[in-house]
C-alpha cells in the first residue's frame, strides 16, 4: 500500500492522512507519520542507484508483450543510462501516415535525474498534436554536436 501510493509521487504525508481516512483514524495505523517519512526515504535511497535499470527492464517487458513497441538506449562508460527513446505501434503508425512536420522540443528538464525530456510531435488533420515518440537525454548539448 505504501509503494503503490509512492509511485505517483504521493507524498508520505498524504499517504498517512489517506490511510487515516481509509483505517477510521490516526489510532487504527500501527505506525507514526515519521515512520513512514523514514521507510520512504529509505525506499529511496535503495532504489536511487538502480532505477535506471527498472525502466530499461519495463520498456524491455513492454517490448515483449507489445507489438510494434521499440526502444533504443545508450549507456556510458560507468554503464550510467545516457539517453533512452521509445515509441508504440501507434506512434510509428502516425508518423508514417503523418510524418510530414515533425517537431522536438528539448526544453523540458526533470527535477530528479537532471535530464531532458524530449518530445517527438507533429500535427494530424485536424491540427492537433500527436506524439511520435519520447526521448530522454542526459546530454542533449553532446547529442546535437554528434548528430551535426
């Protein structure tokens, strides 16, 4: 229960007052709020180093009960993930039928990892975006200069 409400970012404080609610009161929940501000920092701290490898094994199990999804990855020298893009039936169907206009915005930084998230858009007959595909990039400064 606690991990599930992890995941999207609930924090632990509200987790606590959740399952307050969902116990029948503060007196019902065998542990303290601090307790369980100290378990999620420490879930933290254990997963911090491998939560790379989670989500390459999630895009990877994506890739095998997923037709048509890709992925491509690339890690360095500290076999640290570098860069990471991914993309499903339907994007790449979309992108063949509507590939004409094809846009990537590099400017939105994530706060955890420091890496850029990249959009792959274009437009569909009714002007409306669609994806294409994502891209997540350590470095998108060193991308640039090897793809020119």
């Amino acid at each position: 229960m606690i991990c599930k409400n992890c995941r999207p970012n609930i924090g632990p404080s509200n987790v606590y007052h959740f399952l307050k609610e969902q116990d029948g009161g503060y007196e019902n929940i065998s542990y303290t709020q601090k307790d369980l501000q100290n378990y999620h920092r420490g879930l933290k701290a254990l997963i911090k180093d491998v939560c790379a490898h989670m989500f390459i094994a999630i895009l990877k199990k994506k890739k095998e009960v997923g037709i048509g999804f890709f992925f491509e990855y690339q890690v360095d020298e500290q076999n640290q993930l570098k860069n990471v893009f991914w993309l499903d039936s339907l994007s790449k169907r979309s992108y063949a039928l509507l590939g004409d206009i094809l846009s990537f915005d590099m400017t939105h930084k994530t706060n955890s990892y420091s890496v850029v998230f990249v959009p792959f858009t274009g437009l569909n007959h009714h002007r409306q975006l669609i994806c294409f595909g994502v891209g997540l990039l350590r470095d998108e400064k060193r991308v640039i200069s090897q793809a020119i």
